[in-house]
C-alpha cells in the first residue's frame, strides 16, 4: 500500500497504527539523517554569520517649558511629520559619509565597498522605533544600530542620537524664524495696502470736503442758520425799500409844500405824508407794546423811528415858517427858499442823505441776499449729494477697515511668533532628551544561535519526513498481510504462521539497537549543540 493510500485511509476514518508503526520501523533511517543533517546546516550557519551587536537609546520628547497660554508655539505640531523630515536629513547621504568617515566604519568588509554601498549598509543598520502613549501621541523614541563590534554600535548610536537632538532643535527653529518672517513680509503687505487706503480716505475727503456723511447735520444747521438769516434780510431789504419809497415821497412832498395853504401862524395845513407815516408807526408801536416789553428790539426801533419823524415833520414845519416870511420880501425873490434848500441843517439835505444811505442798504441788501441764495444752494446741492457720497464713503471705509482688521491681526500674530521664535532660540520648546544613553551591548543581536537551533529542528524534521515519504512513496513492495489479501480476488481460508530464523531475529534486534542509538545520538546532538549555543550567545 503506497502513501497516498494510507492517507486515503485516514480521511476514511480506518487509520491503521500498526501500518504507521511500520513504516516508521522501516524508514526511521531516512528520516533520523536527515534531521541530523538539516539541524548541523542550520546550526553551522548560526556560527559563519557574522555578529552582530545592536546598540539602543530611548530618546523623550519634552513638551515645551512655557504654558501654551503664554506663548503658543509657531511650528508644526505634527511630530510624527518632523521625525520622518528630520531623519530623511539625518540618513542623507553627506551626514552618513561622514560618520562613516569619521569612524571609519565598515573597512572589514572582505570586497572593498563603493561610498554608496556603505551609505546603503548603514541605513538598514539603523533602525527607529516611535513609542506611543495611551493617546496614540509619539512619547518618545528608539535609535538602534547594528554592528560587528559593540563599542563601535555603542558609538554610533550616539553619534545619531546627537544628531536627533540637534536636527531638532535647528529644524524648529528654522520653521520658527521662517514663520516669523513669513509674518513680517505679510504685515508690511498688509501696512502698505492699509496705506494706500488711508491716501484713498484722504483724497476723498479732500475733494468732498464740506459733503462727508459726518458733516451732515452741521450742513443741515449751516443751511438753516442761512435760511433764517436769509428771511431776516429779505426783511430788512423790504423794509429798506420801504424806507426808501418813503423818504422819496418826503422829498417829493417837500418840494411841492411851497404852494400848500397855511394857516394864520404860517403853519402848513397839512403834512399827510409825515402825518400817516407817524400814525402807521405809532400804530405798529402800539401793537407790538401789547405782546413785548420796551426792551424789545423792534419796539426800540420803532421809537427811534417815531422820534426821527417827529423831528423832521417839526424841521420841516420850521423850514416852511421861515419860507413863509421869506415869501413877504418887498421885490418878492425866494433867496431864503434857495438858501434854506442848500443850508447844511436843511431837511432836504437831511433827507437826501438819508436817501443815499438807504440806498446804499438796499444794495448791501441785495448783495448779502444773492450772496445767501448762493450758499443755501450750494448747502442744498451738498445734502442731495450726501447719499452719493455717504455710499462712496461707506465704500471705501469698508476697504479700509477690513485692511485695519488684518493689519492688526496680522500685528498680533507677528508679536506671538517673534515670542514663540525667542522661546525656540532659547531652547525652551519641544525638545528631544535622552532617556537612555547608547547602551554597551553584551550578547550579539543576530544571529541567535539558540533560535537557529529551533529552526534547525524544524527544518531537519521537514527533510527527513520528505526523504521518508519519497522512499516509501516509490516502493512497490508488500509488507504486510493485508496489503496481500486486498490483492487477492478471493477470501483467505487459512495461514501459514511466519518462521523466524535465530539469524532473522538477531538481526531484527540489531536493526532495533541501531535504530534506537542512531535516534539517541541524534536527539543528545542536537541537545548537546543546543545547550552549547546557549551557552557562548
């Protein structure tokens, strides 16, 4: 029965033991050589590898000093990012030439190796291994290097732990001092832009000066002082003109009083003009006196009105008397009529003056009356230019204050960075710090002897179970009486026991002992190489 039958047999659920037993009688050799042979290779190349001895450091990774409440850091806090920048930096192919230079390493080599080789060698002889907390953030970290020579791996790795700590600090404080800078270029953007907006304002107000939205309810004041001012003079100027058409009908009257009748005393009989001027006054006179004081400006005024045509209606009846008596000269001239129209005290001249000035008062008038229509205009146009202006205004105040708000931001990050930066150059952020120094390695790190013992085992009891196999696979002979009656086409009847020679059965035992010494002195081997393994890692 071959092999495959016998398993056949087994997934059948009719596993024959004393089958097994046999083939394990009659291959036990082939199986028992070739474990002894796969376990010496393996152990023999534990002993030609080369040694290597791995030195280790624990490097912690120290928060910064500061609280983040007073100075907030200015470089990135992605500390996984910065180990794998720094350490691409530190296994460049520069800073580990000149390590490799400088201790002079791999020289023992057997083929002289090119730099590059090297540079290649040490890289897979380094290796770093991130230790995280309870959060999943990077705690700290482990440098470790393999060598031939423990003092020389001992060396090395603290040559690379320097450059850890080093590489750090330089690297945060290149990003610190680049922030930093980046912040001062933005800012003075920002002050320039906030500069050019600042010019805008100025030009606008200067070219809209009387017409800004804030001087709206001083224009509307201005414009209502002019109006009021305006109706006061339009006032005056009407009453100027009255004043004139009034001295202008005294002269026109006074001219034509040389014919009007007198009584006997050589008064005029009538003056109408004066009379219903002076009646007209002492009638407004009486009606302001019931609503004001004396003191009243308008009263005052009236009164002095009163009083001066109250004078000139008695110049005027005293001029006429001294008319009259001229009148009665014996050759009947009117030199005292001439002389008394031309004399310095002459109400004619004293009208006429009068005359002038009032003219003169309308004129001033009419001037300040246009000179006012024109300024409340002017207000006018600015109040109905205020809503334009107000939106151009708005405008550009709403540039200007959004280039305020990121100046002033911009200010304020500026200060926190040059803080953050200060910190950095004083070595008071994020720092690597060595926990454990370069350990002295004592025992060699590859190869493990004991383990490539395991793996002798294993692997010699793979050889033999397949050298067994195909030895027992490719043998066509029956062993046994039931691989002879599966061959028969009838039933058995009956059975001729087996006759045992003296010589068969002395080499039965002797095939027995061999096979039973050969399987001790394999099993001690491995034992004894085992244990020596052990011994001398």
């Amino acid at each position: 029965m071959t092999v495959s039958e016998v398993l056949e047999e087994e997934k059948s659920g009719q596993f024959d033991l004393q089958f097994i037993l046999g083939i394990v009688c009659r291959r036990h050799m082939f199986f028992l050589i070739p474990l002894f042979l796969g376990w010496i290779l393996v152990w023999a190349v534990s002993w030609i590898e080369p040694v290597r001895y791995k030195s280790s450091t624990l490097i912690l990774v120290e928060q910064p000093t500061m609280p983040k409440e007073y100075v907030v850091p200015n470089v990135s806090g992605d500390l996984q990012d910065r180990l794998q920048s720094i350490t691409q930096q530190i296994l460049s192919r520069t800073r580990l030439l000149l390590i490799i230079d400088q201790l002079n390493l791999y020289t023992e080599s057997r083929k002289r190796m090119t730099p590059d080789e090297k540079v290649e060698r040490m890289r897979k002889d380094i290796d770093i291994e991130l230790v995280r907390d309870a959060q999943s953030e990077i705690s700290s970290f482990k440098i470790n290097y393999s060598a031939g020579n423990p003092h020389v791996a001992q060396q090395v790795t603290g040559e690379l732990s320097k450059l850890f700590i080093n590489a750090n600090l330089q690297v945060r404080q290149q990003e610190s001092e680049g922030t930093t800078q980046f912040l001062e270029n933005q800012l003075e953007s920002a002050r320039a832009n906030l500069a050019v907006q600042e010019a805008k304002i100025r030009e606008f107000k200067g070219q809209h000066l009387g017409e800004l939205p804030a001087q709206q309810a001083s224009n509307l004041q201005i414009l209502s002082g002019l109006q009021q001012q305006l109706v006061n003079d339009q006032d005056a100027l009407n009453t100027a003109q009255q004043q004139k058409v009034y001295l202008q009908t005294l002269i026109n009257q006074y001219r034509t009083l040389q014919g009007t009748t007198r009584t006997a005393d050589g008064t005029p009989t009538r003056l109408p003009a004066i009379d219903l001027q002076l009646d007209k006054l002492k009638a407004q006179l009486a009606d302001l006196s019931s609503h004001y004081t004396d003191s009243y400006p308008d009263i005052r005024n009236l009164k002095a009105e009163i009083a001066k045509t109250e004078k000139v209606r008695a110049d005027l009846i005293t001029e006429l008397k001294s008319k009259g008596n001229s009148d009665t000269q014996p050759d009947g001239s009117t030199l005292a009529h001439d002389a008394a129209d031309f004399s310095p005290n002459s109400p004619m001249l004293q009208l006429q003056g009068q005359l002038h000035a009032n003219l003169a008062e309308i004129h001033n008038r009419e001037q300040a009356v246009a000179s006012l229509k024109a300024k409340i205009g002017d207000y006018q146009v600015r109040l109905n230019q205020a809503p334009v202006t107000e939106q151009q205004m708005a405008d550009l105040t709403r540039g200007y204050d959004q280039s305020q708000a990121n100046y002033d931001e911009l200010l304020k990050k500026k200060n926190a960075s040059e803080m953050a930066t200060s910190m950095e150059q004083l070595q008071q952020g994020q720092r690597f710090k060595v926990l454990d120094p370069p350990s002295l390695p004592l025992k060699p790190d590859f190869p493990d002897r004991v383990k490539f013992c395991g793996l002798g085992v294993g692997f010699g009891m793979a050889l033999g179970l397949l050298v067994a196999g195909g030895f027992e696979f490719m043998d066509d002979r029956l062993h046994n009486e039931k691989e002879i009656k599966n061959l028969l086409p009838i039933m058995v009847i009956a059975e001729i026991p087996e006759i045992v020679s003296p010589s068969d059965e002395r080499n039965s035992k002797k095939r027995l002992m061999l096979g039973w010494g050969m399987a001790a002195l394999v099993f001690a081997s491995i034992l004894a190489g085992s244990a020596f393994n052990y011994l001398h890692s």
